[in-house]
C-alpha cells in the first residue's frame, strides 16, 4: 500500500494487538503507510458507526493506540481481519499552507534531488500531503506526500534553535515547526500559519489525517 494513497481497493493489512492496561489495544503495523491508512479506516468505521465505542485514537509512525474501547477483547479478536481501504476513499478539507521558499538548506535538499532549486519548490508545492501523525511539539505533524525517491537525512548537526514557522524535510516526512525550538531536519522555507493556538478550536491547525498543500510565496 502506498504511503501516497493510490491504492484503489481494500485490502487486509499485518496487524499485531497489544493490549495496554484494561481500556486501550496498541494495533502495530509492518510500516508508515500501513500504519497511516489503518488510522483513516478506523476513523472511517468511527464515523460509520461500525466501531465499538473508542474514547480516543492516537496514531503514530508505525502504531495506532485505541483507548477507552469499550469491548476490547471483541475489537482485539476483529482487528486482525479488517480489510482496510485506500487512503483517496476519505473525502477531507484541505489546509493549504503558504510557504516563502527560502530555507537555508534548499539548495541542498535540490542537490540531493538532483534538482534545480526551482524544481525542488515546483515538487513540493506539486505534492499533496496528509498528517501521519504527530508528536515532537503541541501542533507538530508528520506529513507523509513526496514518495521514496524525495527522502532526505537529517542534519549531520542538528540547529540549537529553528525559528517557528520553518518547513522543513526529514527521511519521508514534512514538517513544521510551530514554536522555535532546536531540531536536525532539513529547512527548506518559512510560513506564517499558526500551526499551535489554545485559542483556536482545534488548537492544532493539522491533526492526523488533515490533506495539505504547500503554495510557494514571494520571499520578503
């Protein structure tokens, strides 16, 4: 199953059930994009009403924690013949995020390409993105979209401090950073949005599961 969502039929994915205390099951998976289409299939059966009752869904990179569950052997003892979906069956809104592309490391993240800088900005903006999971910092997602062939390293040093606002790539995944704060991930550009605000409901402007395109910006 691609991490992109082109699958175009269900299929049965590798899952292993943990249980965890005596209201949650930790449902591992074989990879990210596994892992990623299994979370949009439960929120799938959530909405459908076809979920035993689950208080809460949390995802992760290779894991998907379900807790509160009302019946957990019952849902432990189904998980393991769910056939799952493609990821393109869910119809979301999309969070379009401006970007002034002008990150210290773009030319070098267009090197390891084997692009111009130019080419970098038209591949990233060109890309449709979704929130795997999230973590790092309140408002922080891993936005899974670019494929295999665009994965980066990290910095071999990581910064003291990222300003906020920073996009950056690290392996599969785009980020960015809502508060500054120190980080090894490669900057390829700044926007405005404010990905982490108490005031807001929700506070996070990407949760897990959120499509999202990056539109490239004058730099000021």
């Amino acid at each position: 199953m691609s991490g992109n969502g082109t699958s175009s039929r269900a299929v049965r994915v590798c899952v292993r059930v943990l249980r965890v205390g005596e209201r949650a099951l930790l449902v591992e998976l074989d990879g990210g994009a596994e892992a990623e289409a299994f979370h949009a299939e439960v929120l799938r059966r959530r909405a459908a009403g076809v979920l035993p009752a689950v208080r809460e869904v949390v995802p992760a990179a290779r894991t998907v924690l379900l807790d509160g569950v009302a019946d957990p052997d019952r849902l432990a003892a189904e998980l393991p013949g769910w056939e799952v979906g493609p990821l393109s069956a869910r119809v979301e809104r999309v969070v379009e995020v401006p970007v002034r592309y002008d990150g210290p490391d773009l030319a070098e993240v267009a090197a390891c390409w084997g692009v111009s800088a130019e080419e970098a900005v038209r591949i990233h903006t060109a890309a449709e993105f979704r929130v795997a999971f999230c973590g790092f910092a309140p408002g922080f997602g891993y936005l899974t979209g670019l494929g295999e062939r665009y994965e980066v390293p990290r910095r071999a040093t990581p910064r003291t401090a990222v300003p906020a606002g920073s996009v950056a790539l690290a392996g599969p995944y785009t980020g960015v950073y809502p508060r500054s704060s120190p980080g090894g991930w490669q900057l390829i550009g700044t926007t405005d949005a404010v990905l982490w605000d108490t005031g807001r409901d929700p506070a996070a402007l990407l949760s897990p599961g959120t499509r999202v395109r990056f539109t490239a910006e004058d730099a000021r």
